[in-house]
C-alpha cells in the first residue's frame, strides 16, 4: 500500500499548532503528569548514569560509521569512548555531576541496579568520582561488546545516521524524531534501527519501544511512501535483536492514535489536568519528590502555559 506522501517539515521553518516526539508522547500514555513535569513545567532533570551511558554509546557507534569500513573494529570502538564522553561533557558540562552526586531518587530494584552497573555506585563511595568515571567507561565498552556480537560495521553502509525525519499529520500535527540508523536495501527496502543499551527490563519498556519505532515508520511513510520493511531493536546489554514489519493499515491506526493522543494533551492543557498513573514505571522516575502519589506537591500550573517543543534528542528512550 502507497502513502500519500507529505514533504518533510524543514528544520528551520516555524509550526505553531501541536507537536509530538516519540519521548513525549511516550510520556503522556505512561502517565500525564510525567509529560506536565518535562514539557509544561520543563523541571531539571539530571540524566542518570544509565541514560548517559546509552548517549555515549550511541555517539560511539556514530562515530564508528565516520571510518572506513575496514576500520570499524572492536578496538576502534574502544578507543572511541573517551574522546565521545569528552565531547558530550562539551556540549553538557552537568554530565558530570552524575559522578559526584548521591544516588538519583530510584526506587526500582532494576533501576538501581541499571546505576550500579552503569557507574559502580554500589561498590564505590560516592565522594571517588574518578572511580566511578572508570567503572561507567568500562561498562559502556562492555555495551560496545553487545554491539559486535551481533552485527559486523564492515559489512553495513547505512544510508542515514542520527536523522531527523518529520511531517504533518493533517496539516495540523508536527511530529518528529531522531532515527539512530537507517539501512537500505539495493531493492529500497528501509531498515530503521534503534540501539537499546539501558539495564531496563523489557517488560516494562518494550512496548515504549515499539511505540518508538512505529512513530518513525509512520513519518518515513509519509515522507517517503515507502512502509520500513523492518523495525529492528538492537539491545546491546542481552546481545540480543528484536525484529517488527510492520502493515500499512496498522501504520495508519497508529498515525489515528497519535492524532487522539495529541488531542487528549491539548484537552489536558485548557483543563490543566494531568493527572498521575501509577505504574512500575514510578521507580524510574526522578519527579517523586513532587507526585502527589509519593506524598508530594506539583508545583503551580504555569500561568500562561507555556507552548509545548517537542523533545527530539530522545536520550531519554536509550534507557530500555
């Protein structure tokens, strides 16, 4: 089946109506208060150690496809990590408060287990930020290990690499995203694939995943009238690939879902009503101390609210 294709929304030109990215979005069906907290109020939020590591290892792997293919090697890779976290402490010199800070307000055995993983906290006090930088590197080369064992760089020419891709819905919805990498066929069959490196369990995240994934399917479609013959998901830290084909006719349920979800944040918005959903997912998040569900208070409702950017960097969805 043919999409009607729509140009892709050029970077630099200004929409003012609605706007979704495949992490907000994701907020919003998880729990609506989640979304209020990052994209209304925009409260800081430190990364954890887990997601820093998942944008490091995404950088790395960014970079790798810069060399010449027969260059793409395990040690090439490994070489790769310093000089990638010095650039990201560049661009985000905050990162490394993740080294001298106590341990982030997780309540999730996993989560706290994807911490200590990711940057010894269990094992190194907290005041030896030099050890604990050491332990985070080493385990994002041990994420890199993932990565080899299941596909060879010097075979891959992908055709597009953290790209923005992005279109209207109905003329009256932007949405957007970052595609970590885009393969395509010599038939022109699209591959897209989407790194997974935190120590998040998959029952939990997969389906945001997914959610992820056919976000992008749909605007490729739409773009480029052609249905991704795959949706790959590659999680480093099992070593392990999930592969998804999607239809056209589930693309367009999906582009309906996405339209009625814009519509509930709107609704969301003139009502100032976001409420909280529990869920596992609560000991993931970083906000606690201001849900009501943990006996906290949100702090007032913007006056007036302001307009809502979409979040198009998704570091926040390297976490499963």
């Amino acid at each position: 089946m043919t999409a009607p294709t729509v140009p892709p929304q050029p970077a630099n030109e200004a929409f003012t109506g609605p706007s979704l990215s495949p992490s907000r979005a994701a907020d919003f069906k998880t729990c609506p208060l989640l979304f209020r907290f990052r994209t209304i109020d925009k409260l800081p939020e430190l990364p954890s150690a887990d997601q820093a590591r998942g944008t490091l290892v995404h950088a790395v792997l960014e970079s790798l496809f810069d060399l010449p293919a027969a260059e793409r090697t395990p040690e090439a890779a490994a070489a790769l990590v310093a000089p990638s976290w010095a650039r990201l402490l560049e661009q985000e010199p905050a990162l490394a408060d993740i080294f001298t800070a106590a341990a982030p307000p997780l309540t999730d055995p996993a989560a706290l287990a994807a911490e200590a993983d990711a940057t010894g906290l269990l094992d190194i006090p907290v005041p030896d930020a030099p050890a604990r930088l050491a332990a985070f590197l080493e385990s994002a080369g041990n994420l890199l290990d993932g990565y080899f064992a299941l596909e060879d760089p010097r075979r891959l020419e992908p055709a597009e690499r953290e790209t923005l891709v992005s279109t209207l819905v109905d003329d009256e919805l932007l949405i957007r995203g970052y595609v970590d990498r885009l393969d395509i066929s010599p038939a022109g069959d699209l591959r897209v694939v989407d790194y997974k490196t935190g120590g998040a369990p998959r029952e939990a995240f997969e389906g945001r995943a997914l959610f992820q994934l056919k976000f992008y399917a749909l605007v490729l479609w739409r773009t480029r009238g052609v249905v991704p013959r795959v949706l790959r998901l590659v999680y480093l830290r099992d070593a392990e690939i999930l592969d998804y084909s999607p239809e056209a006719e589930e693309l367009e349920r999906f582009e309906r879902t996405l339209v009625a979800l814009s519509q509930a944040i709107e609704r969301a918005k003139q009502d100032k009503d976001f409420r909280p959903k529990p869920s596992r997912l609560c000991g993931w998040c970083s906000h606690q101390a201001v849900c009501p569900e943990f006996g906290g208070t949100p702090p007032p409702f913007p006056e007036p609210a302001p307009p809502a950017t979409p979040d198009t960097d998704g570091s926040d969805d390297r976490l499963g």
